[in-house]
C-alpha cells in the first residue's frame, strides 16, 4: 500500500522535472552550438568569417581573396569547416575583394575586405545543374567522351571504321588523346575546350568546326597531323558529338566537396611571366636538400613561348626575368608559324623561343641549371665518329635537340652549355661531384659532371653518356652487345632504343625514368663505376594480358622514386602505379626483357570518373606527372607520392593508401606539369613548408579570364586545421 501510495507524488514531481530538464538540456546545447559557431578569432594579418547559405553554414567551400594591390596580382584561398567557418592567414597589406565559390553554387557578391578584419560571407545556391556545374573540374566534363569500343580495334583505316590500323588497342587510343597528344599540352573539358568559340567561323558541320579548330595558331601543324595519326574521322567524330552533347545541355556528375585533411590547404597565387607566355615547371630549392634557397626566389621555364626565366620573389611579391641566350645566332626559333587564325590571337605569333628551356632545377649552391636549347642540332666534332672523347669512342652521337643552361643568381650571369646528347628533364643525383642526369637523350642518357664543370670551366670533359643496354647474358656486367635489331645472342647483352622521358636518380645511386608509349615502361639504370663503360640496364614494361591489353594500368608520363627506391608513376590510364623491384623474381638474363615482373606492380585509381562507357580500371584523369615529397615539404608525411591531377585542376597526394584532393578552384583551368617543395623554416610548423606549382598548360586563354590571362605561380600548405594561424 505505501509503495501504491507514493505514486502520485512520484508522477508530479516528474511532471516538473521534465520541463527543467529539457530547459537545461536545451540551454547546454544553444551554449554549445554558440560555442562551434563563434566569431572567428583572427589576428592583424587575417581576414576570417562564417559562411552561410538558405539552410545554414557551407561547409567544404573555397574562400578566396584577391588584391591588385601589390606589385603582381595576388590572392589567397581557403576552405570552410564543418560549422562553415573560414580563416585566410598570413596576408600581406592590401586593400582584398572576397567571396565564395564552392560545389553547388555560383560565386558569391564580392566584399571589400582588409588584415585584421572579421566578415561573414552569404553563398549563393546555383539556380541550376548547368550553371553550377560551370566550376566542376575540366575532367568531369572530359568524362563525357564517348570513347570508340574494344571491338573497333585494330582501327581499319579511313575506308573502314576511321580509325588507323596502327592503333591496335583501346588502351593505345586513349594512351594517343590523354598522355601522347592533346592533354600533355593542355587540358581537355575546360570551357575554352568543351564549347565552340564563335569566333571560329560558321560551319555547316561540328566536325568542320572541330577540323579548323585543330588548325588554329602556332600548334595548328602538331594538332592536324596528330589527328591523322590516330584516323581523322573517327578522332573529329569523337570530338564533335562530345561538344554537340553538351551543347543539347548533358552535364557530368557532381564533384564531392573537400573533405578531412583536404580543408586545410592554403593556397596562396602570384602572376608571373606575360599573357602570351606559357610556363612548363617551376623550381624553388635543391631536390636533395629543400632547405636551399629559404624563402628566396622561384624560377619557372616558358619552353617555346620566349627567351627568358620569370622570376618571382614570394617576400617582396616581385615578379622579374632573367634574359637567356644561346651560343649560335643561326640557331632557329622553337616556335613555328600560325597555320590558321587563333580564335584568340588572331594571326599573331605569339611564341618566339629560340632556347626552348624546359625543366630547371636548383643545385646546393642556389645556381639555377635548366635544359635549353643552345645551337642548331647538328652536334661538334667532339662527339661524332673519329673523336677521342670516351663517350664518343663508346657511342658516337651526330645530333642533339636541347641542351644545357646554367644561371648563377649572385653573379647575375647566365651561362648556356653544349652537350652532345640532347635534354629534356635533369636533376642531381647525392653524390660528390652533383653530377647532373637527364633524360630526352634518346638511345643514349647523358649526365653532367657539375663539380669538374665550375672548377674547370670544361664543358667537353664534364659530359658523358651511354647506350641504354640490358644485362641479357645474366652475369652482373656489361660485355659486348647485340643490336637492337639484331638477333639475341644468350653470350651477349642486348641494346635497347627505349629512351627515358622522366629522370629521377634514386639514393642508391641507380638513374631511373620513364619510357613513354604502349604499354610504356620504367627504365633503372645502375651507372657502375665508369657509366660510358659500365652502366647497365633494367627494364620494365606495364603488365599486358594474351591479347596485348592492359592487365590495368598503361602508358606513364613522369615518373619519381622515393628515398626507399620504389619508383611512382602516372599512367595515361587514369592511375598512380608504384614499382617495387625488390619484389620481382628476375631482374636480368634472356627473360628479363619487360613482361618480365607483373608483381612488381601496384596501381591506385585516381579520383574522377571514368568515361563515358568504359568498363575498364582507371579514370578520366591522366596525370601529367609523379613527383615524390620526400622530406615532408608538404606536411603530409615523408616519401608521399602527389600526381599532377590536370584533368582534376588540383594536385592529388596519395596519404596512406587514399587520395587527398587539393582542389584549386581560382581561376578554372588549373593545370601544372611539375611541383617543388620547400622548407623555408623548419620550426616554424606549416608556415615554414610549401609545395610550388605554376599554370604549365600551353593554352593559359582558356583558363577562367580568356586571353590576357597570364600564368600563375601557387604555393601550397597545409595547416593542422581550417581555422590555424
């Protein structure tokens, strides 16, 4: 009975309770979302704030500031948190336009902004699918492509299905588009390249259009005939029903916001260089020491487009030149001739490079050495047939294409240097005497004694190269050899003609690059004591099935090794691969001849569609290069491999087995061939690291602000989180 009786009690006191309690329930949770949602705490240099849309804070969208202000345009990017908040630090004086740009949505009303202020930005929802689909990276819109079926291959030619015969494989058609041909000049789905320009002409077909396209400017002669390397009508067919489709309003899928790690870059951008100019790479620091050079200068190279190295001084937000030269004025221009008028330029020139400087890279000394063109291509006496140069004796060489460069920033003096093999990409290797390897040498690779060079001031002495020959025989060092056309003879090593494109020389002291073509390959070169005479080298091809396809991946572009000797490379197929050739079975003897250590390989899809209909592994992507952060510039570990991301507009970093997408949203039309990083303090956490980058494609005009637009220098760094000053 008095349990019974108690009832009552117990009901009305409760019936109190739960109002109080879900008062100070609720009272917690207001204090604790006011909490997560509170101004911003920014310091004299910063500008932060909230972002809100109609449902409340935008998480994962891009918060860019601008200025005009200071001696080269300059902004600054950002992205929100989960509670849409935004901390741009670290800006220098200036008066800044701010707004947001992000998945979703169209950009947001541009606000004035100043250092040291707090300004909460409202985003603006699209209106609709197309137009927010306007700021989708290039490659979702290049994964429309109806790409032609496997059961079209071997192409039968004009009289057959359009596509030629020496196309075997649909691997080999994509491998011609995105890593042979166009996307290794540009990108392809960026608005200048996925719609029509009216300013073409009237045509009665898109087809026509596409064909007069393909013949504008200075690159009209290599786009037309790369067309007919591949079959005219199937290539002008692909391509008009491509623009024709999303003329008729198809739209690609929906990127995914950043994410995670992804919201704590901070890009910072400089302009450089002029509007008609195009940049290939960048260069910050020593490779093998990324403390060199500390805060100082960056250097870029313009290949064809002029004759000078732009030059941009983070500190001071200076951009200048430093005038190249070659050593024989009869050495002919680059740059070709306008083949038809540019919807852009018009019948302007707008290239005129007789050096046609490629890749830079810093030596321990801060000098800056580049591949450059210095002459004409017939080649001096010293290197031919006859001459007393061991390299020559061993393997005379009649041409070379580009050669070599050096500029010393404290003498101001810049220095071009003839080589008899030709260049492409170099970069040290950890040894005494900073001997400088390269690659573009076609049936030889050649290196650069750097050390004897500045002592002696020998051009001559300093140099050397070798054939490329394989340990066919199998007893660890090199003899006579077989030619490449020549029958294999088991006594003997054999001469292969598969020349490297990249060129990364490993901490062991082996040289490895990339061979480009189907299936392609990665070449390790071990020098021995004396490489004239000595190196040796190993040789292996991505893994093909019975029918000659791909097992998965295909076709590298650049590649780079890891301070573990593992080699990384992007694949035209739309993947990273790595190469560990510790895990191979056979490295040399009869077998070891390519298809020889499938195991050895490891693929990783990067991140964007496939195309449209193709069931096969890979994407849309097709990184231009690898480039392996080996001492952690990044902030992203130690031995991270990144790829170029071009079809992605970003640079994409492969942290622990999955992809970190650094996404640069301003201007649209993102693509780099190169990066560099750098540790300008190493105390002093993120801000003392950065990765460099700059706009590398051959067609800045179509880029977000169209002709006039010049390249861009980007610096990327990662905060511990989104709001870290």
């Amino acid at each position: 009975m008095k349990k019974n009786q108690s009832l009552p009690f117990v009901k009305k006191a409760t019936s109190y309770l739960f109002p109080v309690m879900f008062v100070l329930i609720s009272s917690v949770l207001i204090a604790t979302c006011k909490t997560e949602t509170k101004e911003v705490s920014t310091g004299t240099n910063d500008i932060g704030g909230t972002v809100t849309g109609p449902n409340g804070p935008e998480a994962g969208v891009w918060v860019i500031a601008e200025t005009y202000d200071l001696p080269t345009r300059f902004a600054k990017i950002v992205v929100t948190n989960d509670s849409g908040q935004y901390l741009i630090p670290e800006l220098p004086a200036a008066n800044y336009k701010i707004w947001v740009r992000g998945y979703g949505l169209i950009d947001s009303e541009k606000k004035d902004a100043k250092p040291g202020s707090n300004i909460d930005l409202t985003a603006v929802i699209a209106p609709s699918e197309k137009e927010a689909a306007q700021y989708y990276p290039a490659g979702y819109w290049f994964s429309l492509l109806n790409v032609p079926d496997k059961s079209k291959f071997p192409g039968t030619g004009p009289d057959g299905n359009g596509i030629s015969p020496n196309i075997k494989v649909q691997a080999d058609f994509l491998r011609s588009i995105k890593s042979g041909t166009c996307l290794a000049c540009h990108a392809l789905g960026t608005k200048g390249t996925r719609e029509l320009p009216s300013s073409l002409g009237k045509f009665t077909s898109s087809m026509m259009a596409w064909e007069r396209r393909l013949q504008s400017g200075q690159a009209g002669g290599q786009m037309t005939s790369s067309m007919m390397t591949f079959g005219r009508e199937q290539m002008l067919g692909m391509f008009a029903d491509w623009t024709d489709r999303i003329a008729q309003g198809e739209l690609p899928s929906k990127p995914q916001r950043p994410q995670g790690v992804e919201r704590n870059v901070v890009i910072s951008q400089w302009d450089w260089a002029d509007p008609k100019a195009y940049l290939h790479d960048v260069v910050s620091t020593d490779r093998r020491d990324p403390t060199i050079n500390a805060n100082g200068p960056v250097y870029g190279a313009t290949e064809l487009s002029t004759d000078y190295l732009p030059v941009l001084d983070p500190m001071s937000n200076q951009i200048s030149q430093v005038p190249l030269s070659v050593l024989d004025p009869n050495t002919p221009s680059a740059s070709g001739d306008v083949v038809q008028r540019s919807a852009y330029w018009g019948d302007t020139a707008i290239w005129n490079s007789k050096t046609n400087v490629h890749n830079p890279m810093f030596d321990k000394e801060g000098r800056v050495w580049i591949t450059t063109t210095v002459r004409p291509t017939d080649n001096p006496d010293f290197c031919r047939e006859g001459s007393d140069h061991p390299s020559a004796k061993a393997f005379p060489v009649d041409k070379s294409y580009r050669q070599l460069g050096v500029y010393d920033p404290k003498t101001k003096k810049y220095t071009p240097i003839n080589t008899c093999f030709s260049t492409h990409h170099l970069m040290f290797a950890e040894d005494a005497n900073n001997t400088l390897w390269t690659s573009g040498g076609g049936q030889v690779i050649g290196w650069f004694d750097t050390k004897k060079y500045l002592e002696t001031g020998d051009e001559k002495e300093a140099q050397g190269w070798t054939p490329i020959i394989l340990d066919f025989n199998g007893n660890g060092k090199r003899d006579a050899y077989t030619e490449p056309d020549a029958p294999d003879d088991p006594k003997k090593d054999k001469r292969i003609t598969k020349g490297l494109y990249a060129c990364s020389p490993a901490p062991d002291g082996s040289v490895w690059g990339s061979s480009l073509g189907y299936p392609g390959a990665l070449v390790r070169l071990n020098p021995g004591s004396n490489p004239t005479e000595t190196a040796l080298a190993e040789y292996f091809e991505l893994p093909l099935n019975e029918k000659g396809e791909p097992i998965e991946g295909f076709s590298p572009r650049g590649m780079d090794v890891d301070r573990n000797g593992v080699a990384w490379v992007a694949l035209a197929s739309g993947h990273l691969a790595s190469f560990d050739p510790r895990k191979c079975k056979t490295r040399n003897g009869p077998t070891a001849t390519g298809q020889h250590c499938a195991e050895g390989w490891t693929f990783y899809t990067e991140p964007l569609p496939q195309f449209k209909g193709l069931n096969i592994p890979g994407s849309a992507e097709s990184s231009y290069y690898t480039w392996v952060d080996q001492f952690n510039t990044s902030g992203l570990g130690e031995n991270t491999p990144i790829n170029t991301g071009n079809e992605s507009e970003a640079l994409l970093a492969l942290k622990d087995g999955k992809w970190v997408v650094l996404r640069v949203p301003y201007p649209l039309g993102f693509y780099t061939k190169w990066m560099d990083g750098r540790i300008d303090d190493p105390n002093a956490g993120w801000k003392g690291r950065g990765l460099w980058a700059t706009i590398s494609t051959r067609a800045p005009f179509h880029m977000e602000g169209g002709k006039g637009t010049p390249s861009k220098v980007f610096k990327f760094q990662m905060r511990p989180d989104p709001l870290a000053r």
